[in-house]
C-alpha cells in the first residue's frame, strides 16, 4: 500500500507519525518503509489503510442493486414494465457466464514469467557456477506507477555445500563467502550481452528482509535525480542456504513507458586480482614482432606529411602507480606502444571496475588485455633507465634520465651561486 503513495500521501503519513515529511520521493517512501518495518502502532496501520482506500476507492453496488439479489427468480424489478424474461438454461451451466463457478475458475493459473533470450555480460572477477534463476523480466502487470514482483529459487545440496565451504572469517569478526548467491538487473534487451542496470526506485526483499542497495551517487547537476551505481548484488548472508527450503525474492519499482527490466540469480565464484593475474600469464606473452610491425607503421615516412617521424620515445614506467613496470600490458584495442602495469591496473578494477585505459581512457576490457612481449624483453635487459627510444627498424636504445643529464650544471650552478653569497657576506662584515 505504501508503495503506491504520492508525495501528498506520503508526507500526510509521516506526519501523522510524527516523522520529518521534507525531501524527495524517493526519500519520502524511504522513511515510510522505514517506519512501517520498525514500529508500525495500530493507528499508524489505519492511517496507511484511510489513505490506500482515499486513492483507490472500492466500487460498490446500489442500494437498488443489492435489493434486486433478494427477489424471487422471474420477479420484475420495481419500475420495471413487466416479468423477467426467462434466463437460457446455456447460461446457467457450470463454467457459463451465471453458472456456479468450477474450481478452475475459482483460482485461476499464475502468470507465468516471461523468459526473454537475455544475456548478462560475464564479469571477469565472477565466475558462474550455476544459474538459479534465468534472465526474466520484470514485467509491468497494471497500470500503477509502482510495480511489484515475486521469485523464487532453491538450491541443491550440492550447491549448499559449495557455499558453506567456502566460508572466511574476516578481520573484526566478518565473514564472507568465495561461493556467492549473486542478484542482478539489465535492461531486456536481446541485441547484445547486457551490462548491470537498475531499474529506478528499486527496493529488493529476501526472505523477507530488506536487501541492501548500493548507495546513491552524487547528482552531477543541481535538481537531477540521485542514481544508484548498477552494480551486481551480494545476497547470500540473506538466502537461506538450505536445500530444503526455497528462498523468495519481492522486487518494487517504478514502471517506465516503453522500457522493460530484467531479473537473474546465479551462483558465483568470487576471484581476486592475483587470480585474474596468473589467468592472464598463462595466456601467453604475445609475440615480440608484433609490437616491432607496430613501431616500423608508426615510423614510416608518410609522403603527405612534412615533418618525418624517425623516432619515437616510450616510458618504461606505469602510468598508474608512476613506478617501474612489472608485467607490461595494454588492450588489443588500444593504438599506442606505451604500457602499464597488468598487476596495479587488476588491483584497481578490483577495488572500483571501470575497465578503462589508463594511457588513451578508452576501454580495455579484461578478456582483451595482453602481455607485450618485446617490453619484457625490455625490462629483463634494461635495468637502469625509464625511457626507451624506438628506431624506424624496430630496434630500441636506453635514454638516461634527465636528472643525470642535468646534474653537472646544476652542481656549478649552485657553487657560483655559494660563492657570491659567501663574498657579500665577508663585505657586511668588513
């Protein structure tokens, strides 16, 4: 009921309650739900009732219709001109439209949920054991503002075991799981592998309990409305890992004209950055020559251009972490040389994944990273400079560091100086 408040409803509860009624919508319902869950007094329940039969009054029967219920069968109502026409026995058949009704009728079949040919695109820190509940949307069933829907799902023995296993006790007494009951949300779109995407004003239940949400992002601009990060949802300390018993899921939203929303459960494994390191080695270091046919394309005189490109400079260090690379990686994708570290670029996607280049910020998705095998060459032979330097024939040369270069005038530079210093200050004290 609450669910299906305006504003003016939700502010006219909570100040019935006694409870701040400023901010947003969103806020609003926040606070009502939060009011119904901690301490709902009686009054505050016939509140919410008065208020939820003001919006959707009931339709009832006149008092001249109630009367027409107790007349004898054949008998004329009052006004009318003459008898009742005698009803066709077809009519009063079980099943027929005055009939008693067959027990068919009387609990007609559920919706059945609609299986769209959606795919949810893989997570490199997350890998499916087992899909619980397939893409299925979230289908809009009346013409409110706010939808409601119900799942639910099992799991197997086997699946039960996997989880507890996989428990760790954390610092301060936390514990987690490596084998996860994973929630997410896409749009139902069937044209490619979808990305997380929440639909507005969500609030998930399991088992009966509030799920916790991602928190809200800071509006870019000043009126826009709040949006939460899409990201996938960690719901086993809330699932009942039990074999026996079935888990439910209730999703709320807000319904948007022409746009539908898709549902899904799987069972996961969570991996780490490390993990995703020795997975990325044991694809192989790429091929030297291919890094070498890079440098001689970019290096080739190009007839139409006036300036001739004969060198080109590449930095051994990490844009990232401004340290010496390691393991030198970059996207397929990405046209430039210069690499960075696979180790401190993993940790980082760990911690907030953006998958993004941290040399041309375009994308560089996990399943396209490689390992350059001509700067492993580099760095193994090469222990002693930051920078490198590429000829026309793909062979390379150290540059020294500028700090080198620059040292000798510095240090004559600062002894001139010392000295003129020192004589103004013999001529203060003469």
């Amino acid at each position: 009921m609450v669910m299906s408040f305006r504003v003016s409803e939700l502010q006219v509860l909570l100040g019935f309650a006694g409870r701040n009624k400023s901010g947003r919508k969103h806020e609003l319902l926040a606070k009502a739900l939060h009011l119904l869950k901690s301490s709902c007094a009686p009054s505050v329940q016939m509140k919410i009732k008065e208020l939820y039969r003001r919006r959707f009054p009931r339709k009832t029967l006149a008092p001249s219709d109630l009367s027409l219920l107790s007349l004898p069968p054949g008998t004329p109502p009052v006004g009318s001109s003459g008898p009742l026409a005698p009803i066709p026995p077809a009519l009063l058949a079980p099943g027929s439209l005055l009939g008693p009704k067959r027990e068919v009728d009387m609990h007609p079949p559920l919706p059945q949920p609609v299986h769209p040919d959606v795919t949810m695109k893989p997570l490199p820190f997350y890998e499916v054991h087992g899909e619980l509940i397939r893409p299925t949307t979230l289908a809009s069933t009346s013409s409110q503002r706010f939808e409601e829907a119900h799942f639910t799902f099992a799991l197997t023995p086997q699946q039960v075991q996997q989880v507890l296993t996989s428990r760790e006790v954390l610092p301060g007494a936390k514990c987690d799981y490596t084998i996860q009951v994973q929630l997410r949300f896409c749009l139902c779109e069937t044209s490619c592998p979808q990305e997380d995407y929440f639909p507005p004003n969500l609030f998930v239940k399991v088992n009966g309990k509030l799920c916790p949400l991602p928190g809200y992002l800071p509006p870019t601009k000043n009126g826009a409305e709040p949006k939460r990060p899409s990201r996938p949802i960690n719901i086993t300390p809330l699932a009942r890992l039990s074999a026996t018993v079935p888990n439910t899921i209730v999703v709320n939203w807000s319904s948007e004209f022409g746009r539908n929303y898709s549902l899904s459960v799987y069972l996961v494994r969570q991996l780490t950055a490390g993990t995703l390191l020795q997975k990325l080695r044991a694809k192989g270091i790429r091929n030297p020559d291919h890094s070498r046919a890079l440098i001689k394309e970019k290096l080739t005189a190009d007839p139409d251009s006036e300036v001739a490109t004969t060198s080109l400079r590449v930095s051994l260090m990490c844009p990232l972490g401004k340290m010496r690379l390691t393991v030198p990686c970059r996207a397929l994708t990405c046209a430039h040389l210069q690499s960075f570290d696979a180790a401190l670029y993993l940790q980082m996607n760990e911690k907030k994944p953006t998958w993004t280049c941290p040399v041309c910020d375009k994308k560089a998705p996990y399943e396209s990273l490689i390992i350059d095998g001509l700067f492993m060459e580099i760095l193994n032979s090469c222990s002693d400079c930051d920078e490198i330097q590429f000829m026309e024939d793909g062979s390379w040369c150290p540059l020294k560091p500028k700090k080198e270069a620059s040292e000798a005038p510095r240090t004559a530079q600062s002894q001139r100086a010392l000295r003129q210093r020192v004589r103004r200050r013999s001529r203060s004290l003469t």
